[in-house]
C-alpha cells in the first residue's frame, strides 16, 4: 500500500501553490508597477488562474482514480470529516476563482490575454454583470487567504501535534 500521493498528484499540488501565490501577488503588488506594466500584470495574474483551473480539474479527475494513501495513525472520524470539508472547500474556491474570472473578463467586451494569446470577448459588454462577478471573485479571493491558511494550519496540526504522516504524504520524494 502506497504511503504517499502519486508523484503527479504532488507535483500538480505544489505547481497550484505556486501559481496562487504568482496570482494573489500579481494583484497585491501591482500598485508598484507602472501603469504601463498593468496589461502585462494582468496577463500574468488571468494566465496563472486559467492554469490553476485546469490544474485543479486535472488533479480533481487524478484524485477519482487513484485514492489517497492512508493516515496513520489513523485519525479520529471527527478530524477525518473536517480534513474531508477542507478539501472540498479548497477545490471548490480555486476552481469557481478562475471560472469566474474568465466570465467576467469575457463580458468585458473589451480585449483580454492569456499566455500572450488574445482571448475571446463578447461583442458588448455586460457592466452590470462584470461588476457582480469582480465582487464576487475579490470577495472569494480575500477569503482564499484564510482557506490557505487553515489548509497549511491543518497540514501542520497533524504533523507537529497529531504526529500522523498526513504531511508527508504530499512532501515530493527526496533523491538518492
């Protein structure tokens, strides 16, 4: 039986937490930037999202077929149904951030990029729209800060004060 996660489940893993800190920092120091730099920025924050969103799709489809090695020691039911909520919590947020995104940016009828790509728009904008989704995505963003933080808390509560191998399972293979 297998003690960790398949090398593709922790490599998409720690590929979707790079790209979400390249994301939040995109928008947290854009401000810094020139207004000249703020396509770019936004490129690079809508490029990161659209990876994230296939990433994590790939790694939900990957999850379905190759099951998570076990706990141990095993931990009692209660912590097993929250680490299980987490999780669902944390696919959901970084799945419905990016599509969300995408929606608005199409609606804005205005021109957009990805990956140095011009992507598609709609032939009017929909403000009313855009403005509901922006809320919408920001206001899932800020609460992306604290689900991060109570995913790493948790991985660390089951390293440090639980002692299960709950870490280590997602910790990449060390070489010979």
């Amino acid at each position: 039986m297998r003690t960790k996660y398949t090398s593709l489940q922790i490599g998409i893993h720690w590929l979707v937490f790079l790209l979400i800190i390249v994301a939040y920092c995109a928008m947290e120091f854009r401000g810094f930037f020139p207004r000249t730099a703020r396509p770019a920025i936004n490129m690079i924050h809508v490029s990161c999202g659209i990876s994230i969103l296939v990433l994590m799709v790939t790694r939900l489809l990957v999850r379905l077929k190759f099951r998570a090695p076990p706990i141990q020691p095993k931990p009692k039911a209660m912590v097993t149904g929250m680490s299980h909520l987490g999780h669902l919590v944390v696919y959901l947020l970084f799945i419905a951030l990016p599509l969300i995104g995408i929606v608005m940016m199409y609606n804005r009828g205005s021109d957009w990029f990805a990956f140095g790509l011009a992507m598609p728009h709609a032939a009017e904008s929909k403000f009313d729209l855009v403005d509901v989704l922006k809320e919408w995505h920001e206001t899932l963003a800020n609460l992306g800060y604290f689900v991060i933080g109570l995913h790493a808390a948790a991985a660390l509560m089951h390293h440090y004060f639980w002692k299960d191998n709950t870490l280590l399972r997602m910790m990449p293979k060390k070489r010979s």
